[in-house]
C-alpha cells in the first residue's frame, strides 16, 4: 500500500515567513540594487555553501522571498559550477520544519526538551548573567568553549579570548589531527595542497574521496583516472571509490603504517627515489634508510594480509612515476594510535619521489591576512591551563586545534580544575565525542549549558538556553578567501523567525559580558565594510558579483625556490622537534590494538549524503540515503547465523547499540562498519529521532599522546542476534 | 547556450560515485514531492564477491526515446517527443489511465497514487527540465554533477564522444553506446564498463517496441471497413439462400395444392 | 401508453439478494475513499504494477465474457439461424450488463474518470486504447439498442420494440465488427510489450489469438448463462440449443490451438515451453484447463447432451481462458521489482460490488422483463 501521507508542496513549510511580492524584503532589496533580482523577485544571490567545510560557492536562486534551488558558482574553484549532494538539499536544511526559529529557555529537566520561548533580551541576558556568575566563582577557565570549524569561528574565538577562558573545543581532534601535526612537523605547514592535473599513480590511504566528497578534489580525482591516471586504495572496505581504483588493498585495520614503511623500505633500497630533490629539499634520509630496513614487503605482508609482491610491485610502480606520483596525506585520519605514524610515513613517500611543485604545493590555506578587522585591545592574559591539555601534555598540538576528548574527560576528572559551563556552536558534541555516555556525564556536571544551533540537535536538547542562529542562507558571515579571491556569505532570504547570524550573537554577548571593545562593529555589514577596508572593493560590488580578486601577492612566491616552515628549512624526513622532544623522530612501526576472538574491528567513514552528526534530519537527504544498517562480510554474517536485515546487538566495552544488518560482500571478514551521524537522541529531530544507531554510543577513548589524535577505529564490538521475545 | 537540434545526455558509469546530487537538484528543481522521485538507482551497485569486487550504478529516468512508447500508447496523445529533445507532457489532456506505464520498456513513469479527484492524479517523470532548456540551462542533473558523469548536448556529438571514448580505453568500457540503438535510438546515451544490465537496463532490440502495435493500429478502419462488408454480405448471402429454400418449398407446396386440385 | 410493471414479491429479501447488496455496500464506500485519497489508499497497486486485479478482472476478464452477445448477434442475425432466437435475449443483456460493469471499473481505476470523455475529443490514432475504448463506448450503446425491444415489451412500448427489431441488422453488423476490433484489441494492448511480456505469450498476432478466443469464450459464456438461469429462474434448458454450441467448441478451440502453438514453432518459443518455471506452469494450466480439457469433452454427444456436461466443459473453457487472460495483462509481464503484487481486499471489493450489481441486475431483468421469451419472426 502506498503511503498515503501526503508530503507535497516540501517547500510550503511552517515557520517561512516569506513576504509577499508587494514589499521586496531587505536581502531581495539589496540584491536588487546590485542588478541580481529582477522586479519580479526572482534572481540569483551569490553565496557560500555551509553544509560541510569544503565550503563551495553557491548560486541561490530565489523567487518571491523564497529560495527554490541552489547551484554551484562556476566562480568559486571548490565548486566550479557544480554541487555536491549535500549542497543541492541544502533548501531544505533552511525550510526544515525543526528549525529553532526564537531563543529556547529550559524549563523541564535538562534532556527533556522541555522549553518555553523567549525573548532575545531575556536570553541573551540570561547567557551572560550565568557566564559572569562563573567566571566570577570559578574564572573564566570554568566555562568551555568548543566550536566546529566555520566562517564566523573568528569572532568565536574573539570571544572566548576576550572572556578569558582557555577552553576551547574543536572536532579536529576527532577528525584530522594525526594528518595536521604529521604535516606540521615535515612541511612546517597543515596541509599542502594537492594539483591532480598531471598526476599518473594515486595511493589513497582511506581517503574515500567518492563519499566523503570534497566537491571539486573528488571531481579531480575522477578526471585523473578518467585520463588514465592509476589509483590504488587502502580500505578494509569496498567504498565506492574502491569502485574506481585500478586496485583495491583490503588492508587489516590499523597496519596501513606497516604497508607505507614497506613502500618506503623498497623505493630507498632498491634506489628508486628522486636522489637530486631528496639531498637537496630534505634532511634526514640516511637515518630513514637505516631505520627502514627490517620493514621489507615480506615483514609488512604478514601484518596487513596483502602479498609482498603486490607491496613490492606497487613500490616500482609508485616510484617510476616519480614526481607524477602522488600518496594522499589522507584526511580524516583519526584510526588508530599508530596513524600519526601512518601519516609521516606517508608525507615522505611523497618526500622521496619528489613531487613538491608538481602534485604537493603550498598549502592555499583560508589565510585573509589581505582582509582587514575591526580594532580590539589586546586579550586578557590567560594563567589557567587549559583542560584538553595542551601543551603541557601534548605539546605538538595547535592550540586552534586542541585535543577535544581529552576536554571531555578532564571535564569528568576534574583534573586539573571543574569546568562549570559549556558554550556549543555549530557544533554537536554529544554525538561526536567518542563513548556517547561519558559525554552526557560532563554535560551533566555543567552548571550552564548554552547552544547556539539552527536546529534543534542533541547538544541543544542537553542545553539550558539555545540561540537560534540564522541558517547559512539567512545570514551574513565574515568573509572568506580562496586563493586570491573573496567571497561573501549574504542573506539570500530574510532569517527566518528570531533568528539571527552569529556575528550578532557574539556581538550582542560581547556587550553583556563587558567585553564589547572586542565587538567594535555596528552590525553584520559593518564588519564586512571593515574587512574590505584594506582592499579596493566595496561591499556592493563584492555582494552584486559575490567575489573579488585581490592583488597577486602570491605570484612571486612561485618563483621563489621550495621553502617549509621547519627548524631546517626543508622537509625534514627525520624530525628536529620530534627528536627534540623525545618522541621516534622517524616513523617507526607501532603495533595496533587487534580484536580477541569473536570481536570485530568497528569501522567507521564518512557517505556522501551525511555530513558528520548535523544532517541527518534533512528530509531531501534523507529521502536519498540507504538505510544505516552494519556492514557485515556476508560469509561471516551465515557462519553466525545472521541474515541480511536482522537485528542484532552491537557491544562494545563502553556501550551497545541495536540495528539492522548488512550482509555485504565489500568488507573484510573481520570487519563491520557502522556509518556514523545517526541514533540521534533529539526528539526535536523529528526525521532524525530514532533512525539508525550512534557509533559515539560504543567509540572508546584512545588518544594519541603525539597528535592528540583520537583513534576511532580501536574499538572492538562484538554482534549478536538479537533474539526477539 | 546556443540553441541546437536535438538534446541528449550522455551518461558514463565511470565518472558516476553515486552520490545522488543529481536526484536532489532534481528533486529540488522540479518541486518532485517527498513520496515520488523522477531519478532513481537501479543496478544493484555491488558486483561479485569479496575480494573481487566491482561498482556500478546510474542515476536512471526517462530516456527520452526517439519513438517513444509512451507517446505511441497514451489514449488521448499527452505525450509527446519535441524536436528538441525531450519527451514532454501535457497535464490537461491526462486521464490517469496509465497504459504509458506499462508501455514504457524502461519502466520510467510513475503515477501520484497518493491523489483523489480533487488533486487530480497525474503521471510524473523526469521531461528534461524543459523549463531550464527554455532560459538556456542544461537540466539541473546535468548542472549539479561534481564528476561529470552527466554531460549534455547535441545527441549526434555525444554519440560521437561516447566512441571516442571507447576507442581512447579499448579495455575500459563495454564496447556499446547504450542508447544509441535500443528502441529506436533514446536521448538518455549509456558508457558503461560493466554490462548495461547490471545497471538495471534492459535488453531492447533496435526496433522500436511500438513497431508492430503501430502498424496493427493504423490496420484498424481498413479492418472494419473490410469485416463489415463481409459481414453484411454472407448476411445478404444467407438470407437469399434461405429466401431461395422458401420460395422452392413453397413451390413445392403449391405444385402438391394444384395436383390435389387437379385430382 | 400505460407502463406495466409487476413486482415479484419473491424477489425481496433472499439471502443472495443481501449478500449482494452487502457487497455492493461495502464497494460503493470503499470507492467513495478512492476518489478522496487516491488509489493508493485503496489499492496494492505500485509503480511497477500499475495494472493488477481490476484491469485484469473488470477489463479483460470483463470483455471477454461479455462475448457472448455478438456470438449470438451473429449466429441469429447474420447467420438466420432462428431456432437459437431463445438464447439471444439473455445473452445480449449478459454482454450489456458486462459492459457496463467494465464502464464502472474504469470509473474507478482511471486516474482521473472525470476525464474520461477526453478520449473522444483528444485522440491519439497509434494508440490501441483509444481503439478499445471509442469501440468499448460504442458497442455499449450499440447493446443498448439491441437489448432496447425487451425493455420496450417489458413496459407494453410494443410499437417502439417493433421499430428498433425491423432497423437491427446495420446495428447487428456494427455490433459484430466492434466486438472483433475490440475483443482483438485487448490482446493487442500487450504488442507494445514485447520485452515485458513472456515469450510464450507475445506475439505480433495478439490481437488474432483474442478474437479466437473470445468465440470460444462467447460460445462457453452462451452455454454457461443458459445453465445457470434454468437453474435459478427454475426453467428448463435449451439443451438442444446448447449441444449446437458444444458441438462447434472443438472445431474453434481447435483453431486457436494451431493458432497457438504454429506461432510458437514459428518465432522458435517452442524452447520455452517447459523450460519457464511458473510461466510454464501459468501457460499450461491455461492451455489443458481453458483449451485442451473442453476440446475433448465436447468431442462426446454425450457431454453436450447432458446439463451438467454442458456446464462443467463450459466453466472449465472459461476459468482456463480467464487464466490467459490475467496471463497476458498480469502474470507474464517482467516487472522492475522482486516485490509481488498481491491486491488488497479493498480492490477486490471493488470488483465484488461490480460483479455483485451485475447479478441483481440481471435478475432483476430476469424477473421483470420478458428475457426468455422471443419475438416470432
């Protein structure tokens, strides 16, 4: 029988308070000035896609106040005229009937979603009357900050700065931190780009650019092997960019640092490498020879279960191709303990073949050192340490990136003070830390919880006041570069309800926390007027066309000769700051945690409809997405007794979760994944509640002490069918 | 863009990730309701077994064949295949009868059973954005691909492309432009490296599947204009036999009277 | 002119007659919901099997039996033979009764019945359906006319009855001709279908195979509606009549056998034959059950003097070629999916209540009308 619930008309939502067609609303009026929107109302607005970092450029087309389809700008070189899946549901994210659309004040138990609406005022005072109260009682060190990566970060941080307090939260440790670090100590750099215009031979460690899409690399990595470029994959799983690689490696979990040392161990015995560029770009290479030796193709076969042949063959072929060779530093690199070591391996496979200038380049970092800001004083210094320790007990890591789990359970410990406050933004902790229940316990020690949010996910659920921020297609943010250009993130629709951009938010606390001289803007456009100062654009034309080029400041740097920001000066295969601290310097084997007999290693990876633990509750995405269910080898599932679509019981040593199986031929024996973002616990979710299992629920907390990485692949569950009463 | 004579897409499995942009931008562009989708996938995605594996999938819909079952079979001609390209309908002239949903050898339309008389039931499928191609776009699947699996164009330069493709990687592809033949030719072209039905396509020959419904329909009058005729005359036929067999027995009957008379 | 009714007051309230009602109830309301919240919320009926129980059942199975008018219309007309003028009555109003009944199945399965006088000012001249439903229309109204004289002498309109007798046969021939097109028509529905429907049954001569087999089937429908309106009208049974009939049912199943099996040696199907699991199953039930097993019986004297011979050989011809029917518009068609269809009770009550109408009217005709009489020439 069909469903006869009828869901038409999914852009006639509540909450649109589109105005009519009579009196053109502020953006549309705007827009209309600067030549986008026609009398009609209906036109294009440039602006940035928010529905994952990538952050691609985005053409909103809207029609009477409202936005009825989205398209990439050919202008912006992350989009290059195209859109990911994500960004084309990103209508729906801003229509979603769940949005929060006025500030939330608690009124039930904290996790009942009890909340009764309030006014900005009353909100907003309520927020900076409870942040004073601790940082008055405890310090500012007391009230946490944690933020996930976007555009308006900067005034974040401005205000966790001008308030006080060294707490800050990120998901990096939960996502890149072994890859950043690795980076950091061989280039002096994050990350270097990657150009796949002329690359022959590709080895993606994981990486599983087909579904953890970055819109305009996954579309060259495509456009490479379309010419016939060779790409090899590492993945216990056949993702869908196993589909496209010439090879797929069904590596064992946790060993892909043995099959790099392999590599490294053929290409510098048998004298495969780029010798000209290594003695003059690198240090270190005599200690890596030395130290590589035991690792041979035969030694790695046994540990990653691929033939040394294939490791040996795959070394030539690698090397042959020379400074045409690319090895993906990866992306995602939070696996196991061993990957910090993985991903210095890695960087000097690259190293060792030479392909700096060619497939690895300056990093096009998101610097807007050419934009201006408004003043501020200096900030308060800060004496208390901060919680997710670093530096005192992870001194590789960047303060901007911090160690997130390690927050998390110091919050818990106590150690070495009690956090009393925690302010979430864009953000969803309670799903994204690892072992889900420990996370609800720091929440609970919290005296305050403030989130700001679109929607109302977990972590606002667990709040005391949510602010609604407008959506990123209501709002304003703080310009972003690309390269040499600049692009505005514009309202291409009026907010929605109360809602309000985060520059406001932020300023409007700013002035209840008596840290306004730290918020010197009138508003939205303000801010951006100062930004542009510097430059000759104004903040008409940069919103009519929706991007500038700025001078070519970095031509020059091209014809400089290759430079990295370390203790030498050049890639340093062998570690000064390693060395110095008393760390392996070079990359040096670690043996994984394996499962015991009858656990699985539990997986986890990214698909191309979800991004992370805020999208699940799109409906456009949902409609399109294959139901979560974990991924069993389909032999092993039917020698134990399971079928496809089953129910059955995960555990793991922290948590267990129930869910429906896959029996599946793309996985190892020894595997089952499980894709993360779902088992949300927001009844104000109203798509999301229920759908799917949290892997956060069974995650284990490991990190790694050299990159505070976080190790999500080290957790072992075992499953059972869950035998119905 | 220019306009151009016929419009295709040109489709090729191994640029598809199937990551199903191009069934949201669908979704989104043409208002497709939540319990309905003009673009979905077919093929079954995983091929073989662990460890040798393989992917395919495509993103399916309306081939916008050159001859068009849909357009030969509906009662009252809703359907209808524009020069330009695409396969179009017209919602005013719909019954609802749905006889283009069996017609259709790909399976494509799809029907709003969701709808009572007040909503008007109608058949929905993909018509190649239409509104777009009317202000210059390509269709908005097309627009969105971040691969470009999906390309558009004139259906004789993507036909031309999709060999040269071929020729450029002999082993890459199954040496087949999938659509260029079938049914008559469609404006949906197929590359393919896996055999086109594990993608969910079926196997048509190069006769299109209205060929012979055609031609027994345009027999049709002649028929019953024939039968008619014959009909009417063995009618005529056997009442002059029977008229004839009266008029002898009554003869008879009379020649019987007058000889009794006679006697 | 003075309308002459008599009610029989033992028509009322017998068992059959509520049931009947009952049916008709339960589908009248069940149809009201179809035309408020869709099809969907009455019916199993998906995307890939858009046609099921109702096109099977009312439409095709409808048609087919509903031949049995133009059987008789061309045995008694074209071919003069009087002696069967006591079956034809019966069978004209069977055939009309029948056709009105498809009419209202359509009226609900249609997407949009309120539109469905669109075929006669849009029309698209490759379309076989246009064909079948112009031809479905006109026959009605053609039937109409020729059941007309026994409403006409059922109400004492005698002169009118009269009028309508003496101008028949143009309508007779027309009645022939459509019934042709359209009975072929239904199979030609599937030509458009080569790829979807089994081997063992497409064929460019579709339209060919259903004329043949809706003679058969008219044939049996003749034979099977005289068994049971001697039976429950407490008559007695044209035996004499009905053995006639018999006797041609081997010569026409015959043909359609030839028909059948020379086109499957032609197209090289024969590979099929055993070889198609459930097809194989589907094709030879309808083949021994429709076909094979009524062509033997009625090869005896015997069988087609006796009452229940006649009955039983004409029922199972009837639920073979049934069969055949949901064969060809349901059973054998390869479907986009491995979910069956099943129809839900709601659509089958649907037909429950159109097929029960369909019994009450004809007895109501069969009490109040002069259906078993016939005019003297």
């Amino acid at each position: 029988m069909t469903n006869t619930l009828s869901r038409r008309d999914f852009l006639k939502l509540s909450g649109a308070a589109a105005l009519g067609g009579f009196i053109p609303p502020q953006a549309a009026h705007a827009a209309h000035k600067a030549g986008q929107i026609n009398a009609k109302g209906e036109g294009y607005i440039s602006t940035l896609c928010e529905m994952c970092v990538w952050r691609c450029g985005v053409l909103a087309k809207v029609k009477e106040g409202r936005v009825v389809k989205l398209e990439g700008n050919p202008e912006h070189a992350h989009a290059r005229g195209n859109l990911c899946p994500r960004g084309q549901a990103g209508v729906m994210t801003t229509y979603d009937p769940d949005r929060v659309l006025t500030p939330l004040i608690r009124v039930g138990k904290r996790g009942e979603g009890k909340f009764r609406k309030a006014s900005w005022e009353e909100a907003l005072d309520l927020v900076a009357e409870n942040m004073l109260s601790i940082k008055q009682k405890y310090g500012a060190e007391a009230m946490v900050f944690s933020s996930t990566h976007n555009l308006s970060q900067v005034q974040f941080e401005n205000l966790l700065q001008a308030f006080g307090s060294p707490n800050y939260g990120t998901q990096r440790s939960l996502c890149f931190n072994a890859m950043i670090v690795s980076n950091l100590m061989t280039y002096g750099m994050e990350e270097p780009a990657r150009d796949y215009s002329q690359v022959k031979y590709i080895i993606l460690t994981g990486r599983n650019l087909a579904e953890a899409i970055s819109n305009s690399e996954t579309g060259d990595l495509i456009q490479a092997i379309d010419r016939g470029a060779k790409m090899i994959y590492l993945d216990p799983r056949h993702t869908k960019t196993a589909g496209k690689a010439a090879e797929w490696l069904a590596i064992r979990p946790g060993t892909d640092l043995a099959f790099h040392l392999a590599l490294i161990n053929v290409i510098v015995t048998e004298k495969l490498y780029n010798q000209n560029f290594v003695s003059q770009y690198t240090t270190g290479f005599d200690e890596l020879a030395n130290s590589v030796r035991a690792y041979t193709p035969e030694w790695a076969a046994t540990l990653t279960e691929i033939p040394a042949e294939t490791i040996r063959r795959i070394a030539h072929e690698f090397s042959a191709a020379g400074s045409y060779a690319l090895a993906h530093n990866g992306w995602r690199t939070s696996n196991f303990v061993n990957s910090f070591q993985t991903e210095r391996a890695i960087t000097i496979l690259n190293a060792l073949v030479g392909n700096w200038g060619t497939m690895m380049l300056a990093g096009a970092g998101e610097e807007s050192g050419a934009l201006g800001k408004p003043p501020q004083p200096a900030y308060p210094r800060v004496a208390a340490t901060r919680l997710d320790g670093v530096p005192w007990k992870y001194p590789f890591v960047p303060l901007k990136i911090g160690v997130f789990q390690q927050l998390r359970d110091s919050i818990l410990s106590e150690e070495p003070y009690a956090a009393h406050g925690w302010f979430t933004s864009r953000q969803n902790p309670v799903l994204s830390l690892p072992d889900r229940q420990r996370t609800l316990q720091a929440f609970a020690k919290m005296d305050f919880v403030v989130t700001v949010d679109i929607i109302m996910n977990d972590t606002a659920w667990f709040s005391d006041v949510v602010l609604p921020e407008a959506s990123y297609l209501e709002r304003f943010d703080p310009l972003a570069m690309l390269g040499n250009r600049i692009f505005i993130r514009q309202p291409v629709i009026e907010p929605q309800g109360e809602a309000r951009s985060a520059l406001w938010i932020y300023k409007q606390l700013g002035q209840r926390l008596g840290i306004s001289d730290f918020f010197q803007y009138k508003d939205e456009e303000d801010y951006l007027r100062q930004q542009l100062a510097p430059t000759r654009v104004s903040l008409e034309e940069l919103r009519a066309s929706g991007y500038a080029d700025m001078s070519q400041t970095k031509k020059s740097e091209a014809n400089k000769a290759p430079h990295w920001n370390t203790p030498s000066g050049k890639i340093e295969i062998k570690s000064a700051l390693l060395a110095k601290a008393g760390y392996a310097a070079l990359p040096a084997w670690e043996e994984p945690l394996a499962p015991r007999g009858g656990q699985f290693y539990l997986l986890t990876g990214k698909g191309a409809r979800q991004t992370q633990f805020g999208t699940q509750n799109n409906k456009l995405l949902h409609k399109y997405e294959d139901e979560q269910r974990l991924w069993m080898n389909a032999k092993t599932a039917a020698s134990l007794g399971l079928k496809d679509n089953d129910l059955v019981e995960v555990k793991s040593e922290v948590g267990k979760v129930y869910v429906k199986l896959e029996a599946t031929q793309a996985i190892r024996p020894d595997c089952v994944y499980l894709m993360p973002g779902f088992g949300h616990i927001s009844k104000g979710l109203t798509t999301a509640y229920g759908l799917g299992a949290s892997d956060s629920d069974l995650h284990i907390t490991y990190t790694d002490p050299v990159s505070g990485s976080q190790a999500l692949s080290q957790t072992f569950v075992t499953v059972k069918k869950v035998e119905r009463s | 863009m220019k306009p151009i004579k016929q419009y295709a897409y040109l489709f090729d499995t191994t640029r598809c990730i199937d990551c199903r942009a191009c069934m949201i931008a669908c979704t989104v562009e043409n208002q497709v309701p939540m319990n309905d989708s003009y673009i979905w996938v077919a093929g079954k995605d995983v091929i073989g077994e662990y460890p040798n594996l393989k992917r395919a999938t495509m993103p399916y819909h309306c081939m916008h064949c050159l001859e068009p079952s849909c357009a030969s079979a509906c009662i009252v001609g809703a359907w209808q295949k524009r020069e330009d390209g695409p396969v179009v309908y017209d919602d005013t002239k719909c019954i609802g009868c749905r006889y283009c949903m069996n017609a259709c050898p790909f399976d494509v339309p799809h029907f709003e059973w969701d709808k009572g008389i007040a909503g008007g039931a109608l058949i929905t499928k993909c018509q190649m954005c239409k509104q777009r191609l009317e202000v210059g776009q390509e269709p908005a699947c097309v627009q969105t691909c971040p691969t470009g699996a999906l390309t558009f164009g004139e259906r004789q330069e993507l036909i031309a492309e999709a060999h040269k493709r071929i020729n450029t990687h002999p082993t890459r592809y199954i040496n087949h432009v999938y659509g260029e033949t079938e049914n008559g030719g469609t404006s949906y072209l197929i590359l393919s490296h896996v055999p086109f039905k594990e993608l969910g396509l079926p196997e048509i020959a190069p006769t299109p599947v209205n060929a012979v419904s055609e031609t027994v329909m345009s027999g049709t009058l002649p028929f019953a204009f024939t039968w008619g005729a014959v009909l009417t005359g063995v009618a005529l036929l056997v009442r002059l036999r029977n008229r004839g067999k009266e008029i002898a027995a009554a003869e008879v009957i009379e020649t019987e009277k007058s000889t009794e008379e006679t006697k | 002119m003075k309308m002459y009714i008599a009610l029989n007051p033992r028509l009322r309230l017998t068992p059959l007659v509520w049931v009947l009602l009952t049916l008709m109830s339960v589908g009248f309301v069940v149809a009201m919901i179809r035309y408020v919240n869709g099809i969907g919320a009455i019916s199993n009926l998906t995307n890939a099997y858009s046609w099921g129980f109702w096109i099977s059942f009312d439409l095709y199975t409808g048609v087919a039996i509903g031949s049995g008018a133009f059987i008789m219309a061309s045995i008694v007309y074209i071919f003069d033979l009087k002696e069967f003028r006591p079956l034809l009555r019966s069978a004209v109003l069977t055939g009309f009764i029948g056709y009105i009944m498809v009419i209202i199945a359509l009226l609900v399965d249609l997407g949009r019945p309120e539109r469905i006088w669109h075929m006669m000012i849009y029309q698209n001249h490759t379309s076989i359906l246009l064909e079948i439903g112009i031809c479905v229309m006109s026959y009605t109204a053609v039937l109409a006319i020729e059941f007309a004289p026994v409403v006409f002498e059922g109400i004492k309109w005698q002169k009118f009855a009269q009028l309508i007798h003496r101008f028949i046969m143009p309508f007779v021939i027309l009645g022939v001709v459509l019934s042709t097109l359209h009975q072929s028509s239904l199979g030609s529905l599937q030509l458009i279908q080569p790829t979807k429907l089994h081997p063992l049954w497409w064929t460019p001569l579709l339209p060919l195979m259903f004329f043949s087999s809706a003679v058969c089937i008219g044939l049996a429908m003749i034979i099977f509606e005289s068994s049971l309106s001697s039976r429950a009208f407490g008559r007695g049974l044209e035996t004499h009549l009905l053995e006639k009939l018999a006797k041609a049912l081997p010569i026409a199943l015959g043909i359609y056998l030839i028909l059948k099996f020379g086109d499957l040696a032609f197209s090289g199907d024969f590979q099929y034959l055993f070889t198609s699991g459930t097809m194989s199953w589907l094709f030879w039930g309808e083949i021994i059950i429709g076909v094979l097993i009524p062509l033997f019986m009625f090869l005896f004297k015997r069988v087609r003097q006796s009452p229940s011979g006649l009955l039983f050989g004409a029922v199972t011809l009837l639920l073979g070629m049934i069969l055949n029917r949901f064969n060809v518009s349901w059973f054998a068609i390869s479907r986009s999916t491995d979910i069956v269809y099943f129809p839900s009770w709601m659509e089958v009550s649907i037909s429950a209540a159109i097929f029960a109408a369909g019994i009450l009217a004809f007895g109501l005709a069969a009490r109040y009308l002069p259906l078993f009489e016939h005019e003297e020439s």
